[in-house]
C-alpha cells in the first residue's frame, strides 16, 4: 500500500496535543503526553512509523523496535497492513 493510499483508506488524525507535529500534524510522539494518548487508543487505530534496512514503513499496531513515532486513525485495521515509503 502507498502512502496516499494508506491516508485516504484509514485516515489518520491529527495531534491534538502538538499541532505542529511531523507527517503534516499528524504523527504522535514516543514519548511523554503523546505516547500515553497513544496507549489509550485502540489497538487496531495505532500504527508504527519504523525504520528498516534504511528506508520507512508505517506498520499497523503497536510496535516498539525501530520505531519513530506513531499515527492513529479514524478507521481500524485488522489485518496485517505496511505502508512501503522509501526513503524520507
């Protein structure tokens, strides 16, 4: 799936908590305020910004190895979904 593909099919929210956030506002943090807003979402909202073999993917669900950040989307995922996006 392409990233375009990936935004129109699941739609991922904006941060409310940092509304300058990277990925056009809408990627949540690791860490602090942001990541435990990501802790209380559902877990089929919650997809992982990782970096493998020097490119990006966006992964679904949580995940904590190589990971860069987080998204959550209006639209739940069940199955075993990765956004290819190169290099950033």
């Amino acid at each position: 799936m392409t990233y375009p593909e990936w935004i129109k099919t699941y739609k991922p929210v904006q941060n409310h908590i940092d509304t300058n956030g990277n990925m056009d506002g809408t990627m949540f943090e690791t860490y602090g305020a942001e990541h435990a807003y990501v802790l209380t979402v559902p877990r089929y909202n919650i997809w992982t910004l990782v970096e493998t073999d020097n490119s990006f993917c966006i992964m679904n669900g949580y995940n904590w190895v190589n990971r860069l950040g987080y998204f959550v989307t209006e639209k739940p995922c069940t199955d075993d979904v990765t956004v290819r996006m190169g290099r950033l």
